[in-house]
C-alpha cells in the first residue's frame, strides 16, 4: 500500500499504518488459556489478573473503586461482572436466526467508518449489542462503542483461563465467541486514520491519550484473521437492514418486530397508509359497481319496467360497473405478482451472499482441520 492514501472523506493524505499480526495464530486463538493479543498490545490497563495454584483466580484493579472499566456500576466479582458482559454484549435473538441473517442484506464485509459517509450515513450510537451495524431505511446505521475492558489483557486472562472454576463452561463459551465477534467488526470499520478520527468524534473508543490509530490498529489486527467458527452466528454476517429484521422477527421469533424507533403512533401507522389506502379504494370501487349493476337489474325487473333509452343507459352502467371491479382486481392481481416478482429477485440476490458465505466457512472449516 502507498505511503500517502486520500480517503474518501478528505482529500488530505491518510496514513495506514502496517502493523505484523499476532504471534498466536489464529487456530490458537480460541483455544482456552491464549487471550487474542498480547500484553503490550492491549489498550486497556486498569485491570490485573491474579491467579495462584490454591487461591481462587480474580480481577484487581489499579484504581481504588475496584470496579469494572466503563461500567462503574459493576464490581469486579465472578457473578456480576459476567453477567453484565453477556448483557452488554451478546445477541440471543439474532443467534437463533442465525443462517436465516443471510435474508436480511447481510454481507461479511463490514464497510469503514469513512466508507459509511460516502454512502450518507449517519452514524447513531447505541448501546444495544443487537443494534450494531444495523441499517435503518433513512440511512442511520447504529454503531455500539467498543468497551474499555474488551481492550484489557487481563480480562481475557481472566475469562480463558480453564483453571478458573467461577466461569461456567457455557458462559465462558458465548463471551467468548460473541466478544471476538464484537472486536472483529471493529477492526473492519476502523483501518485508516480518518476511520479513527471519526469513531473519537462519535465517542466510540475508549477514553485515553493510549488509544492513538497506531495503538488501535496494533490491537484490532489480532483479530483480522478470526475464522468464522470462532464466534458467534451474529457476527458471522456483517450489516443487517432493520427493516428485514423487523419482518423476520415476526416470523421466526414471535415478535411483532425486532425494533422500532417511531416517536408518536402517527409516524408507526404512517407506513402502512399506502396499503390501506389502495385496499380501501379498491374495496370502495368494487362495491359501489355492484350497487349500480344491482340497482340496473332491479330497474330491468320492475312492474313498468324502464323505458328502450333507459335500458340502454342501464346496460352502460352495467357495463362500466362490471369493467370497473374487473379492473380493480386486475390491479390487485399485478401488485401482487409485482411484489412476488421483486421478492424473488431479492431472494436470488441474497442467495450470492449465502454461498460467499458458504465458501468462507468451508475455508475456514478446511484450515481448522
């Protein structure tokens, strides 16, 4: 790569740093006892692991509140600095979709910060692991901050470690992988300095004067290389349309919807005025013509009985009637078949994405092996 690159965001040079990778490869990485980066990488350094051959293995920190980084409200025992970690970080509901993700304009690839912008995004932050990397309709893309102590060495001493008995295996497990999941996305979205520039303007990385671009770079680069059965089926796929989610949702996790940001019932109900209103007109034309062919024949069937020109005007307004509910249907017919057409299309769409998918586990299965 050149020395000097222009970024999409500024035409001023950006420098990208070329940082070696990790020592621990990564068929190592997910093994129990080898946390992801080594010590002198970490960007994190409040927190200590202590560990002996009869004493029970705990956090300490060098502050005098022992609390957990960016989460003071959390001590630093077992059961709740766990506990908190899976809130913080793991996505149940998406995991149980799992490979149905690939429908929701999923793609592995998780485009740069300054990639977002070009695209008119703007970036929302939100503490709702759920919510990272996720695309709404009107070009919001919801952006989690990376945790201070997912960046501490110590942490992931403390939570690889086998000897340490006050994990269980299954929570040991899902942090594990949603968490190297989490960090992997980071080192996706942040690769030039300007990448880096705007994640400290939307305060998604750690306080300090430590977490410079090199130092971030350095650190995200253990993770580049994670195979996909590393971590967690959510972090498998990259950028999900909320939209998608939210029709899935229903049918798939019982839920109405997976989110919705709607302020006032005006703006929720606004987005299905257009079906309504072309079910009510439809509804409407179709039966005001079986009013008039109906009203036409009781005229025909009357004791006087209509006159030569009155029956011709009738069978015009039979006419136009019946042309009008043929029309209506027609028109709701080729909605319908319209909307099946477009939906099969999206689908054959997506499936390219399930098979890059498919290539990329298959790779990652054969180096595993």
């Amino acid at each position: 790569m050149d020395e000097h690159q222009t970024t999409p965001v500024s035409p001023t040079p950006t420098y990208v740093t070329s940082v070696p990778s990790s020592t621990i490869t990564p068929s190592n990485q997910a093994l129990p006892g080898f946390p992801p980066f080594e010590q002198s990488q970490q960007l994190c350094k409040e927190l200590e692991y202590i560990h002996g051959t009869d004493e029970p293995s705990y956090l300490h920190s060098h502050t005098k509140a022992q609390r957990l980084p960016d989460a003071p409200s959390v001590s630093l025992d077992s059961r709740s600095m766990i506990a908190y970690s899976l809130q913080d970080l793991d996505t149940p509901g998406l995991n149980k979709l799992n490979h149905k993700l690939w429908w929701c304009g999923a793609n592995p690839i998780v485009k740069t910060l300054s990639h977002q912008l070009t695209f008119e995004r703007r970036i929302v932050v939100t503490e709702d692991p759920s919510l990272h990397l996720v695309l709404s309709e009107n070009r919001i893309i919801y952006i989690k901050p990376l945790p201070a102590y997912l960046c501490s060495h110590a942490f992931w001493e403390y939570l690889l470690d086998p000897r340490n008995h006050s994990i269980s295996p299954e929570e040991r497990a899902r942090l594990t992988s949603t968490s190297l999941g989490f960090l992997r996305t980071y080192a996706q979205l942040i690769t030039h300095r300007s990448d880096h520039t705007i994640a400290l303007c939307h305060g998604l990385l750690p306080q300090g004067d430590t977490v410079t671009f090199e130092s971030l770079v350095a650190f995200t680069s253990a993770f580049t290389a994670l195979p996909f059965t590393a971590v967690s089926p959510r972090w498998r796929y990259g950028e999900l349309l909320l939209e998608a989610l939210n029709f899935h949702s229903g049918l798939f996790l019982h839920r109405y919807h997976f989110n919705r940001f709607e302020s006032n019932y005006g703006v929720y109900f606004q987005r299905f005025f257009p079906v309504t209103l072309f079910l009510f007109a439809s509804f409407s034309v179709i039966l005001s013509a079986m009013q008039v062919i109906l009203t036409g024949r009781q005229m025909r069937l009357g004791s006087e009985g209509p006159s030569q020109r009155m029956k011709k005007l009738i069978s015009i307004f039979e006419w136009f009637g019946t042309e009008a509910i043929g029309w209506a249907l027609a028109l709701g017919l080729m909605f319908l078949v319209w909307w099946i057409v477009m939906a099969t299309l999206e689908g054959w769409k997506m499936r390219g994405v399930k098979e890059q998918h498919k290539k990329i586990w298959k790779g990652d299965e054969r180096s595993s092996a």
